[in-house]
C-alpha cells in the first residue's frame, strides 16, 4: 500500500493541538509534521485527530446478559465512537472471580471483541461481599479489581481485599456506596427532582462516608485506589485531600455527570436513572473544577445498557445504567476545554493501566481517530441516554486502523 497523507488536522499529542500532516504507508505512521508530500491526500481540515479513548469503566453484560448487550455489539459501539481499549466490570454470570470464570469471559472476548477489551476481576466471590475471590490467581488475567455495582460494606473485608490486591500491582477500581445509608426503594438523588416526582431520593452521605472509610485504609495499606464515577461535591474534597496527603489515589468521572444535574430531570423516565445519581448543580461545578484542577483524572462513561423494557418502567422501577459511548466525547466537550477532555480520556486512563506512551508518534502502527466538529442530535435507536434529543457537537467521524 502506498503513502496517504492526512492533512491539514488538528493532530493532538503531549496534552497540545498543532495544525500537522500525518503520512502513513504500509500500516505505519512514516512522518508527522507540516506541508507533508503526497498524492494520497485526505483532507482533514476542521477535524480532530488523537489516539483512540481508553475507558476506564464499562459494562459489556456478556457473559449472563446478552440480552442487554454483548462483546460484539457493545465493542462495536465503542470502537464507532472512537474508542480503542474498554475495561469491563465484573458484574456478570459467573462473575470471574477466578481463573476459571474469568476464562469465560475473556473466551467471549477472544470471539467477538472489536477492539481492545481487558476485564476487571471481582474483589469478592461472585460479587457477594462475603468472602474474597482469588486474588492472586485472577492476577495475570485482569487489569484490575471491583465489585462494581456494590459497594464493600465491611470494613474488615475491604482492608483485607486492599493487602491482598497491593501484593498483585493491581490497582483496586471502588464503587463505594454505603447500603446503610440507601433507603430502600432509592433512585434518585435526594433534593429538587425526588420530591417533584415523588420518589424515593439518595443521600451523597452514601457515597462520600464510604469513601473517608477506604481513604483511611488506602493510608494504612498502600494499595493503588482508584475511584469510580465520583458524584458529590464533597467527595472530590476527600479525594482532593487525599492528594494532598500524597495518597496513591485516582478517580473518575462520567459525562453525564459533568453535563447534566437533577434539575435536568425533565420527566418520569428511566433514562435519568443511573447509580449514582445525577448529583444537584453544587456538585457539578464541584466535579469540573476538580477535573480542571487534577483532582479528577479520568473520563470514564459507565456505559451500561439495558432493555428497553428494563428502562421504561419510570424512574423507580427501571434499572439503573444508561448508555455512555456514543456521546461522552461530545458531552464533555461541551463543558471542558478539548484538550482536558482528550488528555482524560487518553493519557489519563492509559497511565493508570500502566499502556505507556500512547502519543501519535512515528514508527508506530496507525491507529488513530478523526474527529468532526459538527452539531448532532442525540437519538438514541433504542438506547437508554439522558442526553436524548439534546443537540452535541463533535463526534467519531472515522477510525483508522491498520
């Protein structure tokens, strides 16, 4: 195959945008630079070009929900919306909470998967907070360790998880969620929109006393800790000062929860429905600072499809999750710069998963996205997004791969 130049793009590496050609032959970025020789010309005035995203935080459903999704489908999505690499969570059946289940999950992946797909391992067996899983032997097989979906709630339990998960270099990925805290019934954040629809509301106590709990015993173990889907404001102060301390703390945070609070929540619909909630105006200010100020390192979307039937049962019978690919990049955005956006979603996640360099840079094997700027209005065909109807800008216009 010969030389084709894309020219004229917005070529984003080391954190910055410079107006660069990217000449790539044989598979292989051969030259970046300006004004690069060539017949072969893609005009790529006006366009993005980065890395693939890295997400941090999905679920695939596959194996035990195929219904809902699977590796094929839902990597197809992501690697349309630009993304080469997803971490799967672990709420699955069987849950790999060993060698032997985690196999059965990553055979599917070997069948079906588009794009780079590594899994989390359970902290604990089948994903009950009762006992641990094996550890040590789920080591070589997974990128890290959650019980996603739930919560730790014994302390005792999850000081022992944190000693065991240190031994592995493995870093442990927290939903931390205190049931004692959750009435029964909860759906979404407590405040403006559970009393104007009547349904039960969500304290953030949930999430930031869970939190102080892990923090101090991230203090006493050592263990690599990373937060999911932070919400409260209160808690980026904890993980700020957690920092601070010089704790070997990350966390992360969706679009929806960046873009979006209750006051947004226009209708009884299970697409504003996800755990945690949308958090109130306060906390969303709360998670851009702290994404512009290094608090928050990644931008990870939780992408978690359901049903449409599971979804249209109103805010306090649907499931929680809603669906994230498609639109995080243009979601986020449209309250952050895009250089921050794309330093969270690329050099931020491939970091934590210990990838390396992952800057465009010659010698490499051409993987690379091309981003429009153009206005789109979110349809979802099915899929569950509280960004329904709303009109974005930017998207995944191709992705090269050789």
């Amino acid at each position: 195959m010969g030389a084709r130049v894309y020219a004229g793009g917005q070529v984003y590496r080391n954190g910055r945008l410079d107006e660069l050609d990217i000449c790539v032959e044989d598979g292989i970025i051969t030259a970046i630079g300006k004004d690069l020789p060539g017949e072969d010309r893609v005009d790529c005035t006006g366009k993005i070009i980065t890395p693939g995203f890295i997400d941090l935080h999905v679920h695939l459903r596959e194996p035990g929900y195929e219904k809902k999704e699977t590796i094929a489908s839902g990597t197809a999505l992501a690697k349309k919306s630009g993304f080469q690499t997803v971490c799967a969570m672990p709420n699955l059946n069987p849950a790999p909470d060993a060698p032997e289940t985690a196999d059965v999950e990553l055979a599917a992946i070997r069948r079906s998967a588009e794009i780079d797909t590594r899994i989390y391992g359970t902290i604990t067996r089948e994903r009950a907070g009762k006992e641990l899983s094996d550890i040590e032997g789920l080591a070589p097989f997974v990128c890290g360790y959650t019980d996603d979906g739930s919560g730790i709630q014994s302390e005792a339990l999850m000081e022992e998880a944190m000693l065991a998960i240190k031994k592995t270099g493995h870093f442990l990925a927290a939903h931390v969620e205190d049931m004692a805290l959750v009435p029964k019934g909860g759906c979404i954040r407590e405040g403006i929109a559970s009393e104007k629809f009547g349904v039960v509301g969500i304290p953030p106590e949930s999430e930031t006393q869970q939190l102080l709990r892990d923090l101090k015993l991230v203090e006493k173990t050592g263990v690599r800790y990373h937060m999911c889907h932070i919400s409260a404001k209160e808690s980026v102060e904890a993980i700020r000062e957690a920092k601070q301390k010089g704790l070997p703390v990350t966390c992360e945070v969706t679009p929806h929860q960046l873009c979006l609070c209750d006051e947004d929540i226009t209708e009884d619909n299970g697409r504003f429905k996800m755990n945690p909630p949308l958090g109130t105006q306060e906390d969303r200010r709360a998670l851009i600072i702290g994404v512009l100020d290094g608090t928050i390192d990644v931008i990870a979307t939780d992408h978690a499809p359901h049903t449409p039937e599971e979804k249209g049962r109103g805010l306090a019978l649907s499931a929680f999750g809603v669906s994230g690919f498609a639109t995080a990049f243009a979601a986020s955005i449209s309250v952050l710069p895009i250089t921050v956006v794309l330093q969270k979603m690329i050099d931020a996640p491939a970091r934590i998963l210990g990838m390396g360099d992952v800057t465009l840079r010659e010698g490499m094997k051409a993987c690379f996205n091309i981003l429009h700027m153009n206005p789109w209005t979110v349809c979802s065909e099915g899929r569950s997004t509280p960004f329904e109807g709303m009109t974005l800008t930017g998207g995944c216009e191709c992705r090269i791969e050789n």
